[in-house]
C-alpha cells in the first residue's frame, strides 16, 4: 500500500485553503501530491491511501476540483471530531436556526441577516455555492463565527472578544465540543467527558486532557493510526514541508519513505531534523536534475534520488499559428528589475522590426492592481527613454476622441497575463508564440507546458527541459534574446523544427514516462 501524507496548509497552520466564491484565488492549489495521486488514481500501479493532516472541513470539494473525487482518504481531524460520513450533504442556511422575525438580505458578495434592524450574520459560501462560514454579530461587532463541514454539519465555532478570536471549538457530528485551541498560547484542551478519537471504528482514549499545542495533538492522534492501520511494508510518500516535517521525522523513522520535494521547498530547510530525516530515507524525488546535486550537498551525502516532474507533457498544438499577431510570453515575478528594464527597450526596438509582436508579460500575483502596476511601470521605462508610452496603455484606457485617429496608429504591444492556477495558465500558454525566462528561478509548470504546446523557449536557467539550439536557447545576457526572437519568428522553418523536436521531446515526460519512474522508485523501496 502507498500513502500519500500532502502539505495542503493555509500558511502555516493545519487548514485548508478554500476560501469565498467572490475572491480571486491568490495561490495555486497544485503541488506534487496532487498530480501523484492523480497519477496513482488514474493507473492501475498500486493501491494507495491519502493521509490528510488538515483540518479541511471541504475536503471533498478540494478533491472535486483536483478530479480525484473518489480518491480513499483518512482524515486526521475526522478522527479527533469522530465524524465517521464520508458522503457531501446539501445544508441551507435556512436549516439553521433563526430568531423570529429574521430579514435576510441578498448583496452581491454575502447574505445578511438583520433582527430587529440590527446586523444579526452575514452568511460566506464557497466556490462551489455551498455555505461554508456564518459570523455573528452583537452591536455590530462580531462575537462568533461557525464554521460548516460541507457533510451538512457545524463543524467549528469561533469566539470573538473586541474583534479578536479568542478560542475555537471543534465539534462532534452532533454539535458536542470535542476540544477547544486557544489563541493566546496554542494550547488545547480535551473535553472530559469525551476524551476519545476514532480510528476505523475504534475508539481511542486521549493521554491528556491537555495539550501544548495543535501539532502535539495531531501527532498523538496520527501515531495511533500508522501503529494500528499499517505495516512495515506499507510506503509513505512524504511531501515535504517546514510545518510538518519535524512530527515526521519522529514517526517515520523506522518505516519505507519517499521524501517529495517540489518548487523551493529546499530553500525552507536548515535543521538537523530534517538532514536526519534524509539521511534515512529509502528514496527522494526532487522536480527538477539540478536539485539533485543541491540536495545531496546539503545533507552532505549520496543519497537514492531520482528526479520526477510533477507535471506531464501533452501534445497540444495551441492556436499560436492561427492568429494574426506573434505572442511572446515573458515571466517577470521573480525577474530582476535591471533586466525587466532591458527586456522593455529590447522588445520596445524589436517592434520596429515585426509589426505583429506583441508581449504579454505573465505573473501568478493575484493582486488586484497586480495589472496596472506592471503596466505603470513599463510606461516609466517607456517615458524615460523617449519611447511612445501608448505601447503599453491598459485596454480600458479610452482614448480622447479628437485623438482617435492617431490612437489606431499606435496599437498596445504591451499585455499583463495575470494566471493563478493551471488552468488559466493552459489557456494562455495555447496563445504563445514563444517564451522568454531571463529569471533566476524557472516555473517549471511554463517549460512543460511549453513543451507540450511545441513552442520555443529562451531562457538563462539551464535545466532539462531546455535543449539549447534544438527546444530554445540558453541566453546569458538579455541582449542575447533579440537573435533568438529572430531566428524563431521571423522564420517560420525554424519555428517548425523547433515544434517536431518538441514532440519527441515530450514523451521523456509524458504520463507513461512518469509511470515508469514511479514504478521503479517502489521497486527499489520494497527491496531495502
């Protein structure tokens, strides 16, 4: 049996991340776990179980979202709260309880309930339309909020002091509190007369009544379970993250791990724990070869490390060919703002020279100026060097109508693709012609995709998914990126090889490959 124990925390505490319908999602909820257990979900490669350690009261819709609906799962927080449904429940504010005489009023956002004309709640939903949270009010300040499991019961209740939280309840199924956090010291307290948790059926008596904080709690609770639901044989794929790996490393110390490491996570690590938990582990998957080397330095050891992407390439063409203008997709939210500088008056001369070039710079920011700022500043660039500051004027800047005529000389060039989560960026990336990367950190997520959609890359990060002279260019200085633009857009055989060489490139990362890699990771781990 594998498990999958993800890190799918709000910051760096043990919640979810789901949030209300109205806003923008400033986080990707993407990471290794997730295409893992698609991946595990969707083959026929082992039986697998994930371990969620969150308190994640929409756990089902997150699942929904993640197109792995039916996927087997232990909640460690079910088994605290003994909450033994698994099934989504349909629950309408208007099962709950109300005062007479309660005017519930529609806004754009929330529903309000007044009682006697004072604010009484305001009612929060999901993405999904499902209620997820109901603050309440006194004197029009807040002294509660309850938080709604999407089985259809009260899940948690806040308590508020002057706008402050002061402590929260987790409930039982039936509305019984089953342990109160409080905020000022993290500490937790059991309630006595129900001091048991639930696994698989089996009712487990707390050590204490008192704990000092919500991570001891969970790892007592967790404990139980690996010592009384699996087996030495079992494998743990472990995802590596900084608020959990410390419990980790004290459970799973005599037991078959693979230790996922995604994105920046290396940079999160500087303890002995976590070099101990390394040191012992059967297996490590890093997203990226050049981690490799970093990762063994750091531990200062040869370690059993294989990389595997979390992402899979898929032939898909996009519609670049049939449009009438030649994208360019240029990252920018970790690029340095001397070369943001020079790629504007590049692109700015590069221009003159294609009429149908336009630069659409891409960032993952979710804030919601993200847009104008980023256009603010490429009209500064533009200002400063004398260059026509309209090239990079927002779309919904009108133009004055004496100036109409002149406006139709000078069309935007300049474009602000602002993508969060990957289906947004699947969409952009279909309309790209090419991608210029001059950051230091590469999105991984962008050069496979890239390669899926066959399109050239330049960038100045070498990694394997940039072949210089075959997929793109490896440039060292941004002044190199004007040749590169020319060789792939003004020459449309170019172009082509660089699309054919794309395709085969993608089968060393397409669904199959990754399968392969997986299987031989477990292979080697069930020999140790």
């Amino acid at each position: 049996m594998m498990y999958f124990v993800p890190s799918w925390y709000h910051g760096n505490e043990y919640k979810e991340n789901e949030q209300y319908f109205y806003v923008r999602r400033a986080v990707t909820e993407f990471d290794d776990s997730v295409k893992q257990i698609q991946m595990f979900n969707r083959n026929d490669i082992m039986d697998y179980k994930i371990l969620n350690l969150s308190y994640s009261p929409n756990f089902r819709h997150f699942l929904h979202r993640q197109s792995v609906f039916h996927a087997p799962y232990w909640s460690c927080f079910d088994a605290i709260q003994e909450i033994k449904r698994k099934q989504v429940d349909i629950l309408s504010f208007h099962d709950l309880m109300w005062p007479e005489h309660t005017e519930f009023v529609y806004t754009q956002f929330c529903i309000i309930a007044y009682v006697n004309k004072q604010k009484y709640a305001e009612i929060q939903f999901g993405e999904d339309g499902n209620m997820i949270e109901v603050f309440l009010f006194q004197d029009n300040m807040m002294v509660r909020k309850n938080v709604y499991d999407d089985r259809g019961f009260l899940s948690v209740t806040i308590i508020y002091e002057n706008n402050q939280p002061i402590y929260e309840q987790y409930l039982d199924g039936k509305g019984n509190w089953k342990l109160c956090h409080f905020f000022e010291d993290g500490h937790i307290e059991i309630n006595g007369e129900n001091p048991f948790y639930l696994i698989e059926n089996k009712r487990f008596k707390f050590d204490h009544l008192s704990y000092n904080s919500m991570e001891s709690l969970i790892e007592k609770v967790f404990s139980t379970y690996l010592d009384e639901m699996t087996s030495t044989d079992d494998i743990f794929c472990l995802a590596m993250h900084v608020l959990h790996h410390d419990m980790l490393e004290k459970l799973f110390e005599k037991r078959k791990t693979i230790l996922s490491f995604y994105q920046n996570r290396l940079e999160l690590f500087d303890d002995p724990e976590l070099k101990s938990l390394i040191q012992n582990t059967n297996y490590c998957i890093v997203d990226s070869k050049h981690k490799i080397s970093l990762l063994e330095d750091y531990v200062e050891k040869k370690l059993p490390i294989v990389d595997i992407t979390p992402f899979d390439t898929r032939a898909d063409f996009g519609i670049s060919q049939q449009l009438t203008v030649q994208n360019i997709l240029v990252p920018i939210d970790t690029i340095e703002q001397s070369k943001f500088e020079e790629l504007i008056l590049l692109f700015a001369k590069y221009f003159e020279i294609n009429e149908t070039a336009r630069v659409h710079f891409f960032t993952r920011n979710a804030d919601w100026n993200r847009v104008s700022t980023v256009l603010n500043y490429v009209q500064d660039v533009l200002r400063i060097n004398d260059l026509d500051t309209r090239l990079a004027r927002g779309e919904d800047q009108l133009a004055a109508e004496f100036d109409l005529d002149e406006e139709k000389k000078v069309p935007i060039k300049f474009f602000v693709d602002q993508c969060v989560d990957e289906l947004s960026i699947s969409k952009c990336i279909r309309e790209q012609r090419i991608m210029v990367d001059v950051t230091s950190r590469p999105d991984l997520y962008l050069q496979i995709s890239c390669i899926s959609s066959a399109i050239p890359q330049i960038v100045s990060f070498n990694t394997q998914y940039v072949h210089d002279g075959k997929n793109g260019f490896i440039v060292k200085e941004v002044s190199e990126v004007l040749n590169g633009l020319k060789y792939y857009l003004d020459n449309i055989t170019n172009w082509n090889k660089c699309m054919i060489y794309s395709y085969e490139l993608g089968k060393e990362y397409n669904t199959a490959s990754l399968i392969r890699k997986w299987k031989g990771v477990m292979k080697q781990v069930e020999q140790d």
